[in-house]
C-alpha cells in the first residue's frame, strides 16, 4: 500500500488519453467571441481530460504557447419531448488563455 503524502505520485492512475481525443469541437458563441479579444479561446473537451491535457492538445493542434486554462463542468438541461423529460448529458469546457500575440487562426473570421 503507497502512502498518499510519500511524494511518490505513482500511485494515481494515469488518464491515458490520445492528444488529439481531448479537444472536441471550438464554442462559437457572442460572449466567447468577445474573449477573444483577450487571447482567451473556448472548446469542448472530453470528460476525462486534465487542464495538462488540454493545454497539451491546444499547443499541438494549433502551434501556440498556452498561459492558462480553466475547466468547467456544464451540467444537463431538461428538455421535454411530448409528456417525457429528458435530460441531456452533462459536458466539460475549456477556457484556454493564450500568450500574449498568439492567435487561433480557424476562430479567426467568425
């Protein structure tokens, strides 16, 4: 049994998720448009991905140097279809904040 405090972090299970399964599709919205402004860029991203794999994955796809990124959990909404609710999937999005100068060129012109 490992020690939780040993400083060896071996004992976590490692995430082992190909780079380019992290990020699902760019959030194209109005407000995310006006991040953009800051060099701040929106995704979709799998549910088992790290803020390491994400930034990971920002930086190989689109050749750019990744400052921060911020991950939140967007829970189901309720939907109804005839007398049935249905409850959509939760899902998982990145804010990714880039370097100063560094663009995403495939949000450009949206």
């Amino acid at each position: 049994m490992r020690l939780r405090n040993s400083g060896d972090r071996s004992w976590r299970r490692e995430n082992k998720m190909h780079l380019y399964e992290v990020l699902r599709r760019p959030l194209i919205t109005e407000k995310n448009t006006a991040l953009q402004a800051q060099g701040k860029y929106v995704f979709e991203v799998a549910d088992g991905a790290s803020k390491h794999q994400i930034k990971q994955a920002v930086e190989k796809a689109f050749n750019v140097k990744v400052v921060a990124v911020n991950v939140m959990l967007v829970p189901g909404r309720s939907k109804r279809a005839g007398r049935r609710q249905i409850l959509t999937p939760p899902w998982k999005k990145a804010v990714v904040t880039l370097r100063p100068g560094d663009k995403i060129v495939l949000f450009e012109g949206v």
